[in-house]
DNA sequence: TTTCAAGGCCAC
DNA sequence: GTGGCCTTGAAA
C-alpha cells in the first residue's frame, strides 16, 4: 500500500467529543497500551503528557508535542495525487485555498506537495478551527480538554500523522532516489564511460553487465562535415556505426520497454524500475510525473526519450525501435514542458540554444555537425547543456537523457527555490549561471578526448538564441515562484507528455471487445479511401488552413509549418495570457503562439524531425518518422461530413475520431455503439494518449443535448465503462479483514490503514472514470472532499446488496405478506451483531448491544436501510456505478456548474434508459433510486459524523466472494 | 526517376 | 514574425 500511494495521506479523527461507548472500548485499548487507564479518561493534559511519553501512540500532547507530532482534530484529511500520466496527466489544487467547509465534512482532499521544503506543515501540523490544516502558522491546539474519545481518535490520529510524516519521510527519500536515479542513470548504465579514442571503444568494458550485447562507449563519427562528436552504445565488436545505433536503440527499447508499466502505474515505482533499468528517459519522465513544483507538476512535452518512453509506457511495444539512428537523430532531442506558473503559461526548453559564432571547429564548439553558419541560433549537444561538471574524463549520459533530466531537475530546482533565490539555484543548475538577471550557459566541455572527441563544448554561448529564447527574457522567479496553481488539464498533459504515435496500434480500435462493430470503421475507410482519391485539397491540422503536405509528422499548411519549425530551432518561448485554450484557426492564429505551438504538439508534430543540423533535403530516418502519426502516403481530407484530421489511414487518432464522426453523423445506436463500446477503454490500453480525442469527440456526440436520449447499446457500453472503472469489490471491501479483527495488532495503524485505503480507491476509482479528463483535478479533488463519505455509504450497502448473502427472514405477518419492518429490524439486528463481533475481537474485549446501538446503532440503522432498499429493488451493478457517479456530481452546496451538470445528466439518462430497457414492467424504478439517494446522503453524514468510517466496512466483513 | 518533406529565402 | 515559394536530397 505503501509503496502504491504516490501521495500523503493524513487520516485524523475527530477530537470532538463523541461520547462512543465503542471509542470508549477504543479508548480502553488506548489506555491499557498508555498504561494510563486511571487518568485517562478524566484529565486530558495528563493523558497528554502521558501520552508524549510514548513514541508509538502519539496522543493529544502537550502543544509541544502536538506542534511536533501534529496531533489530530477533525476531518480525515486525503492528498489526492493528480493524473499520472498522464499522464499521466490533469490540473491539481492545494486545499490551503479551500473553504473550511471541506475540513467540515470531514475530508481533505489535497496535492502532494513533495517538494515542499517543509513537508511536515504542508501536510497539516497546524490547527485552525480545531482542523487540521496545512497552514504553517497556525499551531494553536484545539480543545485542550479532549473528551475520551477524542483521546482515542486523537491518539490515532496523531499515529496517522507520524506514519504520514514517515511516509513523506519515505517520499522525502524516494524523491532522493527519483533524482539519484538520474545520476546513476548517468553513471553507471547509459553512460558508460567513453574510450579515450574511439579505436578503444571494442576494448572497453560493458558497463551493464547484465545486458547483452556488452555495451561500450565511443563516439560515433557522425556523417556530416565536420563530423559531429556523438556518443551512443555500440557493441563491442561493432564497427559499423548503423549496426551501433541499431543496438542501441534496441536496447534502449528494451530498457523502456522494462519500466513501462512501472511508469504508467506509479511514479513512484518508476523511479525505482528507472533506477534499475537505468532509463534516463524513464527516470526523467518519472521525476516529472511524480514530483511538484511547489505543487504543480510540470508537464513534459515533446523529446524522443520522453515518446520513446511513453511509447513503452502505454504497453506499445509493437512501436518500433529506431532501425537505424543516423547521427542527425541520435543527437539531442529537444523537449519542452509546458505548464502554468503564477497565473502564466509558459514553457521551458530542455536545452537551450546556443549562439554559434564561426563554429568552425566542431571540438570547440561542441555543437556538433552545425554547419559554419555565423551567429545561427542553435541548441548544443545535450551533454554540454546539462552537464557542466563533466569533465574531460568523465562520463556524460546519454543526450536525450540528460536532456529531459535536465529539464526535471530544473523544473524541480527552480519549484523548491520558488520564493527564495531562485538565480542562486539556477547557478546550481548544471550549465547554468545567472549573469545579470538572465542565464548563460557555461562553457563546458565534454570532450572525450582524441581526435574524435570534443564534443559538448558551449561554445561562444550567449544569452539568447532566439528572440525569446529560454533565459533572456524570462524572469523565472515571477513565473515559477508563485503559488502555483495547475498545469493545463490532464487532457493535453497526457497528449503533449506522451506525444505518441501509435504507428503500429490497431488501425482502427475496434469498439466491441470481440470486433462485433467493425463494420462501421471499415466503412468509414473506404468512404476516406474514396475521398483520397479526389483530389480536394489537404486541410491544415493544426488551423484549418490549406494543407501542403505532411510537415513535421502531421498534415500542415505552410504556416504552421514554419512557425513550428522556428518556434523548434530558436527554442522559443511563448507564454499565453489566457487560460492556454485559445483557439487556433486560420484566422486567429497568429493571436497566441502559446497555444498555437501546444495545439502543434497535441496534434502530433514532432521536435525530433527538425533537423538541428538544419540540413535540406531528404527525409528523416526512420527513427523520427517512426514518431509520426501521419506517414508518408498523405490523405486527402474526406468528403463533406468529416473532419479534417480524420484522412489518413495510418494514423489511429484520425481513423478513430473518423470512426466517431461517421458514426455521430449516422446518428444510430449502432454506431453510437462502435463510439462507446470499449472504444475509449481499449484505446486507452493501447494508446492513452488518444483517449483524450476520443472523450471529447465521444462527449461531442452524446452530450450535444443534455436532453439526449441514448440508445440501449451506447447506454450499455457507457455503463460497462462505468463498471469496468469501478473495482467494486476492492472498493467496497478491505483487504486482510482478518488481520483488522486481530487484536493483538495495532489497531490504530489498522484504522489508519483503512483510511489510507479509502483514499486510495476512491482517488483511483475518481482516475479512471470515463469523465476524469473532462474536469479539472480540483473539481474531482472538491468532489472527493464533500462526497467520500456519501460513495462510502453507497459503495459498501451497493456491495452488500449485491453480493452479500440474500437473507431471509421471517418477517412475513399473518397474512403471509411481507413485513418490511420487521426484516428491516432483523437485518439492523444482525448487523449490529456483526459489529458487536468485529469490534470485540478488533477491542479483545467484549461490547455489550447496549454500548453498540448506542453508540452506532441509528447510523446502522441508515445504513441497513439503503441496503435493504438495495436489496429489495434487486440493484444492478449497472444502476450502481450510475448512481455512484450521480451522487458524486450532486452538490448540495448550489455550486453545481453547468460541466458537472453535464456529465451528471449524462448518466442521470444513461441510467434512465438502462432501467427503463432492462426494467420496462418497473416505470417508477429510476424515481425510486434516485428518491434514495437522500438516505445514502442521511446515513452518509451519520457516518460522518461519527467518524467510524469503517463501519460499513466491518458490516461487509462477513461477505467473502 | 519520382516523390515529398526537410530547410532556406524573402516579401510582407 | 509570418508564410508562400523555392531548393535540396534521401527514400521510394
């Protein structure tokens, strides 16, 4: 679980006074493990002071100790990570901004702020309103007389936050480990160290042993002249520079391909398969998907590692390594991240550009291949930019490794000197100085010695390459030191990190899982297929202008082109003064270069394929063209009816949102069907990066009106995403229940465990709902924060339903009908004997029924009610996971916006359909479960307030499946 | 030999 | 800075 959470998690209960005759059974376990029994219950301090005294149960202490050990107060505080991923991917929120309503309800749902200088504040140590929060100056203690329960739960409490302050400890270390990977990354497995000479290089020494072919460094004579210092693996016997890259590239793949899932699952985790693959790539990814800058986590765009890695990441392995890497492409590739700091959008190159002057020698340049060209903005070999303490004789990892580490760790720097001296951490950076408010790159060199060295050198290095190149005009305190509110949604997150090709993923992603709906894209191929054979003229991607031609990897007018194309070789910098969503279309272009290069990247251009050796002519190697989305055979744009990006066949994107087009346009089930059916789910197996296409084009075509009716097939495959999203049983269910009624264990870290375990599904579960993308992380984090309790509720009583066992009880009157009370009483009461049962064994003392139902038995009482209601109706899992994501959109706070709105009534239909197909004879079904949701909400607050949110649990203790 | 996607040029 | 047009040259 641990190693499985990439966030804080802070569980507290309340220390209000609950006057719990079972937390006073807690309290007894309390004291008896305190050895304070007498005392206890009726002298706070003293308990406090007690309680200081022991470091495994950190009561209510002394204020000291609570400054120290942050001892709890109400609310179960969550950190919610943002979309990996993303991606991937998504905006994020630090609740130091929310309204104290949240902590109210009992949860917080907050980001992970791990590079927080101060991460034990950040994670509430502070005390506001008797709530913890994460405001560093607020250390008042809350009620300094704690009822006995609150004793209790503040003991538990206080445990939860010294195992959440471990864990970020552990965090703390991981983040340690996320950057040393980097370097070991660098030191021992991609960069082995380079030959005195390249004649050495068959007898140098594999540097990873465990791979095969040994690998060896040496540089690689690049083709061009003067021939450019490139280092890459060769085996040792290699001698043809092809064969070199080949491997290399093989291996590469291979290594990626290793860490994939790590990095598509856990940040965390891949920086630790990174570290043990030692993909640099991977490892840089990694950092950036799990740390923050003061919160935020940037967004990596662009890069050939970094699509390399994504590639592997999305489980595309079929996507092919570089056969060949001529020395054009294994050079540098450059990568931006994009993100949103201080209110501005803005973007930061990963190496920037460096100003050769009469570079006629490319030893002492150590800008390579670049032609003799004078003052021509250009951007060095990546070794030279990140890497300024290498020396002569040591070795420089890998270009686009150290590329896209260069780009994390300057991100991360500059987050962690965020209100500091941010120049004096940039001095830090490697090949980085501040002179005179702006950057320079120090001259460095990396020349590997012998005649065929030299390379990395800065050169004549100035201040900017371009225009607005990365460290002239960029007042990077003001940009990244702010308080930093999110990234771009997770939507562009996971297009612009993952910037995929899909080149070999099915070219046409088949709705149904069995392919039963493949007629309506095979249609939609020929219908493009006979639309390529007019000739019509091609239609810009990126602003609807005439197209001339594949540019770049996707289908450009001549604008676009050149505009990515210097935005590319000058390492532009743009900033958006808007939201970053400015629309791009021939006319408005040129109003926001911002968005018009995001647009580029989200579209699928490819940085690699500027050539930074700027020579005409040709066609890049395969490596780069491997990346397009769009190959060589250009598509003409479809007939009327269809949009633009969907004419080529060989690119996934276009053929699918052609697929969803066509089939919006048919305007029947069945091709409402083929969009929704697995569609979005396969796809976001094969190719995650596509998904975000197919969520808008996909809600484009079902939300056009809100009054919309859907057909049965597309209800029932939006449903089935629904279903396939929910872990029902993980969700509604605790793992080691067993262990739980153990005694003898530590029930605080048990109780602890079962908040983290809320959190942690919930969080998931909010992850991969079909909507995620659509609202920014915020909202789900808002959503999370007032509804936990309420899907908690719902989820278990959805679950004992369904699968618990369907009792019967003798609840049939005189008449032999059926008396809903009395079986709603046998049911409270054979609930009420289930906990009675777990908690004696979970106290190892027995609890009288008195003590329960005084103490748990309305809340019981609600919630046995919402089950048996479940029960009687027969709930479907398909009506569940509607109503799941119903109750979580209702906000009864009137702060409904009309996107929630949207999605709610969305499936509010979905659900109306489903009930009224699957249920014809039952017309007042979809009123009766809507009609329960206020119970659910009614008993959800009873269990709110009562703060035993493992009572459900413990209710679904006896259902094993 | 043809194709076509690179970069370059230069008027705007 | 933009974008239309041209040149270039590797791949087909």
């Amino acid at each position: 679980m641990t190693q499985t959470l990439d966030k804080t998690r802070i569980m507290t209960l309340t220390s209000t006074p609950c006057d719990l005759s079972t937390m006073s059974l807690f309290q007894d376990l309390k004291l008896k493990r305190r050895k304070i029994d007498s005392r206890c219950s009726s002298d706070g301090e003293s308990i406090a002071d007690t309680s200081t005294s022991s470091p495994d149960v950190a009561g209510p202490a002394s204020p000291s100790s609570r400054m120290d050990r942050s001892v709890p107060s109400p609310g179960l505080i969550i950190s919610m990570d943002r979309m990996a991923s993303s991606p991937e991917c998504g905006s994020m929120t630090t609740d130091s901004g929310q309204d104290p309503n949240d902590v109210g309800e009992g949860v917080k749902v907050k980001e992970e702020m791990l590079d927080d200088p101060q991460p034990k504040d950040a994670i509430g140590t502070g005390y506001e309103n008797g709530t913890v929060t994460a405001d560093n100056n607020k250390t008042e203690p809350p009620s300094p007389s704690p009822s006995p329960s609150a004793v209790v739960t503040a003991a538990l409490a206080a445990a939860a936050t010294a195992a959440a302050q471990q864990e970020q400890q552990q965090q703390r270390r991981e983040s340690v480990v996320m950057t040393s990977p980097l370097s070991c990354v660098v030191k021992s497995a991609t960069t082995p160290p380079p030959p005195s000479h390249p004649s050495q290089s068959s007898s140098s020494s594999s540097s990873t042993s465990s791979l095969s072919p040994p690998l060896t460094w040496t540089t690689v004579t690049a083709q061009t002249n003067p021939p450019p210092p490139l280092r890459c693996y060769t085996p040792s016997s290699a001698t043809d520079s092809m064969s070199v890259t080949q491997q290399y590239q093989q291996r590469r793949q291979s290594v990626v391909t290793s860490v994939s899932s790590a990095f598509w699952n856990s940040g965390a985790q891949t920086s630790a398969a990174s570290t043990a693959t030692g993909n640099a790539s991977a490892a840089a990814a990694s950092v950036l998907s799990v740390c923050r800058i003061n919160g935020v986590r940037p967004e990596l765009i662009g890069g050939a590692g970094f699509a390399t890695t994504a590639a592997a990441a999305t489980g595309n392995t079929d996507m092919k390594p570089p056969a060949a890497i001529p020395p054009r492409t294994t050079r540098s590739a450059p990568t931006v991240i994009m993100g949103e700091a201080g209110g501005v959008r803005t973007m930061i190159w990963s190496s920037p550009p460096c100003t050769v002057e009469q570079s006629t020698s490319p030893a002492s340049t150590g800008c390579g291949s670049v032609p003799s060209t004078v003052s021509t903005p250009y951007w060095s070999n990546a070794a030279t930019w990140s890497s300024n303490t290498s020396s002569a004789s040591s070795p420089s990892p890998s270009p686009s490794a150290v590329s896209e580490e260069s780009a994390a760790h300057l991100l991360l720097n500059l987050g962690v000197a965020a209100g500091h001296d941010v120049a004096s951490v940039i001095s830090h950076m490697p090949g980085l100085r501040p002179i005179g408010g702006q950057l320079q790159q120090q001259q460095t060199s990396v020349a590997s010695g012998g005649n065929g060295g030299g390379g990395g050198g800065g050169g004549n290095v100035t201040g900017g390459g371009g225009q607005q190149s990365f460290h002239v005009p960029l007042n990077m305190e003001r940009l990244w030191a702010g308080d930093l509110s999110q990234l771009p949604v997770a939507a562009t997150h996971q297009m612009h990190a993952l910037n995929l090709t899909a080149n070999t993923g099915p070219e046409w992603p088949m709705a149904g899982s069995n392919g039963e709906n493949k007629s309506a894209p095979v249609n939609a191929y020929h219908q493009m297929e006979e639309a390529d054979e007019q000739e019509q003229p091609m239609v810009c991607m990126i602003c609807d202008d005439r197209a001339t031609g594949l540019h770049y990897g996707i289908i450009t007018c001549e604008g676009c082109k050149g505009f990515f194309k210097r935005t590319v070789q000058n390492r532009r910098i743009y900033t958006c003064i808007a939201e970053g969503t400015c629309e791009i279309t021939k006319a408005q272009r040129n109003r926001c270069q911002y968005c018009r290069f995001k647009k580029c990247i989200g579209q699928g251009m490819v940085l690699q394929a500027v050539r930074e050796d700027r020579m005409p002519g040709g066609r890049n190697s395969g490596a780069v063209y491997n990346l397009y989305k769009v190959k060589y055979k250009k598509k003409r744009p479809p007939k009327n009816g269809q949009v633009k990006m969907e004419k080529s066949v060989t690119c996934t994107t276009a053929s699918t949102m052609t697929t969803m087009k066509t089939e919006n346009q048919d305007n029947n089930s069945s091709s409402m069907s083929t969009l929704v059916n697995g569609t979005i789910l396969k796809t976001a197996l094969t190719n995650p990066s596509e998904v975000v296409y197919l969520r808008q084009r996909l809600d484009n075509a079902v939300s056009s009106s809100r009054d919309r009716t859907f057909s049965i097939e597309a209800t029932i495959n939006m449903i089935k995403n629904l279903v396939d999203c929910d872990e029902f049983q993980d969700i509604a269910t605790l793992r080691n229940m067993e262990d739980l009624l153990e005694h003898n264990s530590d029930l605080s870290a048990k109780l602890m465990q079962i908040g983290d375990s809320i959190v942690y599904k919930l969080v998931q579960w909010t992850k991969r709902l079909p909507f995620y993308l659509e609202l920014p992380v915020e909202v789900h984090t808002r959503l999370l924060t007032h509804k936990w309790h309420e899907l908690l509720v719902l989820t278990t009583s959805a679950y004992q339903a369904i699968h618990g066992p369907q009792k019967i009880w003798n609840s049939t009157n005189i008449n032999g009908d059926r008396n809903e009370d009395s079986e709603f009483h046998q049911e409270v009461s054979h609930n009420l004997c289930i906990l009675q049962n777990c908690l004696s064994s979970m106290m190892g003392k027995p609890i009288t029924m008195d003590q329960l139902r005084q103490d748990v038995g309305v809340m019981v009482e609600k919630i046995t009610h919402v089950t048996l209601m479940f029960r009687r109706v027969k709930l479907r899992m398909e009506e569940y996971v509607c109503l799941k994501v119903i109750i979580m959109l209702t906000q009864n706070n009137g702060n409904t916006t009309s996107e929630l709105e949207t999605i709610q009534e969305r499936y509010t239909s979905c659900l109306k359909t489903y009930v009224e197909h699957t249920f014809p004879m039952q017309p007042n079904r979809l009123q009766d479960l809507l009609h329960r949701l206020p119970e659910i909400q009614s008993a959800a607050s009873l269990l709110l307030e009562s703060k035993m949110f493992y009572v459900p649990f413990l209710l679904n203790s006896t259902i094993r499946s």
